[in-house]
C-alpha cells in the first residue's frame, strides 16, 4: 500500500476507533458487568486520538508509519479479544490481549524513537 493510501487509512481508523470507544462506553453503562466494555472504550479513546497526530506528523515524522501500524493494530487486537470475552465468554485466541498490549507498546516505543530520527525532507 503506498505511504498516502497508509496515512488515509490511519485517519480512517482513528475514526472507526473514536466510534468503537463511544460505543462501548454507552453500552458499558446499560449493562450489569462494565469492566471488559470500560476498558475497550479507554484503549479506544487513548489510542484514536495518538492516531490522528500521527496522521497531522505523517510528512515529517519518520516513525509515524510503524508507529501507526502498531498502535492500531495492537488496539484492535486487544479490544476485539475484549469484546470477545464480553460476548462470548472466551477470547479470541490464547494470548490475544497480552500481543495487542504488547503491540501498542512497540507503537509507543516507535514513537519515542522518532524523536532522536532526522525529519523526513518536505
């Protein structure tokens, strides 16, 4: 996928993610056990919005593909496997939320390192 259909598809994302959060929020509040929907909508509201200024950093910062990529994808993983253990009663598949945990973190980790890289040339 070329690097403008990668950063589009970041702020699509980071849309469908906002979504995500609002929506198991609302529905946290009407039913009798919150916890697995109050914490799909933390990992959605806190990583959305890292998303969208990873889209605004795109031209310049050199991390901000990875970073992208890792944080959405460790987000997703991690609160599907939520989701699923709300619904269903059982995960995705063993390990599920620890690698979608671990995956935001490297996220985080490429964002940190950017900082130390040179600016990509406009």
């Amino acid at each position: 996928m070329p690097s403008s259909g990668l950063r589009a598809t970041t702020l699509f994302v980071a849309g469908l993610m906002g979504l995500a959060g609002v929506v198991s929020a609302a529905a946290a509040s009407h039913g009798p056990d919150p916890r697995l929907l109050a914490g799909i909508s933390a990992m959605c509201l806190a990583h959305a919005p890292a998303l969208v200024a990873l889209y605004a950093a795109w031209p310049s910062f050199r991390t901000a593909p990875v970073a992208a990529l890792l944080i959405a994808f460790g987000t997703a993983l991690f609160s599907a496997d939520l989701a699923m253990r709300h619904m269903a009663g059982q995960g995705l598949f063993p390990m599920s939320a620890p690698l979608g945990g671990t995956t935001i973190m490297a996220g985080w980790l490429a964002v940190s390192l950017g900082a130390f890289l040179p600016k990509k040339a406009p």
